[in-house]
C-alpha cells in the first residue's frame, strides 16, 4: 500500500453497509485528517475506532452533542484542528 494514501478520509457518502466493510480495510494508524458529514451519515462519529494520528476533524451537521464530546474526548491528545459547521436548517 503507498505511504500517505490515506492520512485523509471522507466516507461520509458511503452507505452503512459500505463504511463498515471500507473500515476493515483502512490503515487506521495513518490517517491524519477525517471528515464526517453527518447529514449524510449520521452514524459515522460513533463507527470510528481509536485514531492515534488523527489532527484534523471536520464534522458537518452535529445533530448528537454527546456523540461528538465522546469522540472529541477520546481523540483530545492528538487533535489540533476542530472545524465544526452547523447545518443551516436548524440555525434560525
């Protein structure tokens, strides 16, 4: 597998059935960016294992705070940047 491949991920597009099979095969110990729509698959947040060299997180429509703290949490010493943007339909 070429080095770098995968230090950044957007399986937001990807059915249940796809992301659990994609996930089996990815090298989690490199990947360094990840991306969760969660308008698009609003499970994803709680399906991502432990991700040691994960910086960077772009979440895309937050709809289970709790969810988000305990990824946060868990990934906490290793992040650096957090991008966070709401879905428009909920913000007056």
């Amino acid at each position: 597998m070429e080095r770098g491949l995968f230090y950044h991920i957007n399986l937001s597009l990807a059915r249940n059935y796809q992301f659990n099979r994609i996930l089996r095969f990815l090298p989690l110990n490199d990947i360094q960016s990840l991306a969760i729509d969660s308008d698009a698959s609003p499970l994803q947040l709680t399906r991502w294992p432990y991700l040691p060299r994960l910086k960077t997180l772009r979440i895309i429509g937050v709809y289970n705070h709790n969810d988000l703290l305990l990824f946060l949490l868990l990934h906490a010493a290793t992040l650096i940047h957090l991008i966070i943007k709401s879905n428009e339909r909920l913000v007056p």
